[in-house]
C-alpha cells in the first residue's frame, strides 16, 4: 500500500504513512477539530444581530409646506391667535388684523457635496396690539432622501410647540437644532432574489384637505408613528431680541448632520459575515493544530516516515 503525506514542514520536509495507519487517523481527526472547533464556537455565540448602522447624510429640501399659529394673551378669541400657514383651507379662519409680511428659506452646502448642511428658515408677521405672545407653534414638512444602500423618501416634519413664561412682543426668536432620526424598524433594501423594501406612509397634509383635524399636531404626530422611522427636529436653543414695534421674527436653523440610520442584513450579508467570522477563527485553530502536528511528529510521538527532498534520503 502506498504512503501519503501526513504533514509537511517547511517546504522539503514531509512525514508520511499508509493510509490505514494510527498516524492517519489522528493526523485526519486533528483537521477535523481545525474546522469544527469554530462551527462550535459560531454556534455558542449566537450572534443574532440582523442589522447594521450607517452613518448618512439626507438630502433635504424644504416643500413650501407650513402652519404657524402664536397666541397672544387678548381675550377676545377672535384675535388671539396670529396664523400663517401655506395651506388655503386655513386661510378662512386667519385673523384679518394679522399680516405675515416675509416667509424666506435659504440652504446651506458647506462641504460642496450637493447635500443641504444646513436649511434657515425665516418668518415675520405683525401685529396692531400691544398684546404679547404667550405660546408658539410651528409645523414645516421636509423632503428627506437617502441614497446609501437604497433610495428612500422619508417622512420628515419640524414640529415645535413653545410655552413662555410670560408674554413677549416686538422680539426676534432665534430657534437652533438639528435634524435627528427616530426609527422604531430597521429598513429593509431589495436584493438578489428578494425584492422587498421598506414601505412609508407619509404624513404630509394635502392641499385641499378640508377636514381640520387633520391640520392638528396630536394627528401629524400619530401618522408618523406609522412610518418604520422618522426625522423629527432635536432642539438647541432659543435666543430672543427686541425688534421694532408690533412685529415679530422667528429665524429657525436646522442643521443637517450625517445621521447614524439602521438597516437590516440581507441574506448576503448575513453569509458574509458568517463566512468572515469562521475564516477568522478557522485561521487561529488550523496554526495551532498545524503547530501540534509538527511538534508531535517531529519528536517521534507518532510514528511516521520522514523525508527530505533536498537531501532525498529517507531515515
């Protein structure tokens, strides 16, 4: 019966024997344990993480979409609230005495990159009292895109509601912050064989929409619950400064930083990662069995036949 290589060392030094042997078997069971000893240790572990996070930046761009509604202190509830929105079914019940003089909106690419680092927001409306704001709140629906993995419109609304101490006119109000995500589901992007995406129900209020319910912030907030995530506004500070008489200015800066969104593993990805971890540790075990082997047959502990191709003698 022929022999066959056991081990080699080096590159000229190969240990030998019959197929059938002791050698052969322990030599055979040792490479067995090099790669089950990191199945085992794959099982063991359990990871269980099916997902993944990616630091993106959205592209944003502001629609032209907006409520903004300051209640003053008057009792008369025909002038105690100032709105200016760019809905035209509320523009019935605005307060005739109220006048939004400039709506302004600039952008921002300080990186040059194509993508909106930061959107200002600027509004100014007047007033013919000496009645002060008390409350303030404010709507603005966004268009955010992301482009990573997959491309996804996601649903994205400023929504601000700001109770004062006591009530201001003539003032300046400086609102900054940041765009930030809140994600309830990780978002799923097609692959090969599986085209399944994430689905969004956006929560924008239509142009004619006639029932009023739908304009409340309680019901805006509720529609964007449905969605698998969200932008929402994260705030920083709010600075005021006097103005002229009878007018108020609201400056809001919302910066658009790259935003840490989770995405689940496809199928792929999940192989991969298998793939990499047993390689990794397939790695460790096979040098230190490799290493055992040497030793044991170098030593004589399991009885083999050495040869040397370069002084190609057998001993």
């Amino acid at each position: 019966m022929g022999l066959i290589s056991l081990h080699r060392k080096y590159s000229f030094v190969d240990y030998q024997h019959h197929i059938c042997s002791f050698a052969s078997l322990f030599t055979l069971l040792s490479l067995s344990c090099a790669v089950l000893l990191p199945i085992i240790c794959l099982v063991q572990l359990k990871n269980n993480q099916n997902y993944f996070i990616i630091y993106e930046q959205p592209m944003v761009k502001f629609q032209y979409k907006y409520l903004i509604i300051a209640e003053n202190s008057m009792q008369n509830e025909d002038g105690k609230d100032i709105m200016c929105t760019s809905f035209e079914y509320l523009q019935q019940f605005k307060n005739k005495t109220e006048k939004c003089n400039k709506i302004a909106v600039s952008e921002k690419d300080t990186s040059v990159d194509g993508f909106a680092d930061e959107i200002i927001f600027k509004i100014e409306f007047s007033t013919f009292h000496d009645f002060g704001v008390k409350s303030l709140s404010m709507v603005l629906f966004l268009d955010a895109r992301l482009y990573e993995q997959c491309e996804f419109r996601v649903p994205t609304v400023i929504i601000m509601k700001k109770n004062f101490r006591e009530n201001f006119n003539n003032r300046h109000i400086f609102i900054n912050g940041k765009l930030e995500a809140e994600q309830d589901l990780a978002l799923i992007c097609p692959y090969f064989l599986r085209n399944v995406k994430s689905h969004f129900f956006f929560s924008n209020i239509h142009e004619n929409q006639t029932d009023i319910e739908e304009y409340e912030i309680s019901s805006i907030k509720e529609r964007l619950k449905h969605n698998p995530m969200h932008f929402k506004f994260h705030e920083f500070s709010t600075d005021m400064n006097e103005l002229d008489k009878y007018k108020t200015s609201i400056k809001l800066r919302i910066k658009i930083p790259e935003i840490p969104i989770r995405y689940k593993k496809s199928f792929w990805q999940k192989l991969m990662d298998v793939w990499m971890q047993f390689l990794a540790l397939f790695i460790i075990t096979f040098t230190i069995i490799n290493f055992l082997l040497g030793h044991l047959f170098e030593n004589r502990f399991i009885v083999s036949r050495r040869k040397n191709y370069i002084k190609d003698k057998e001993f």
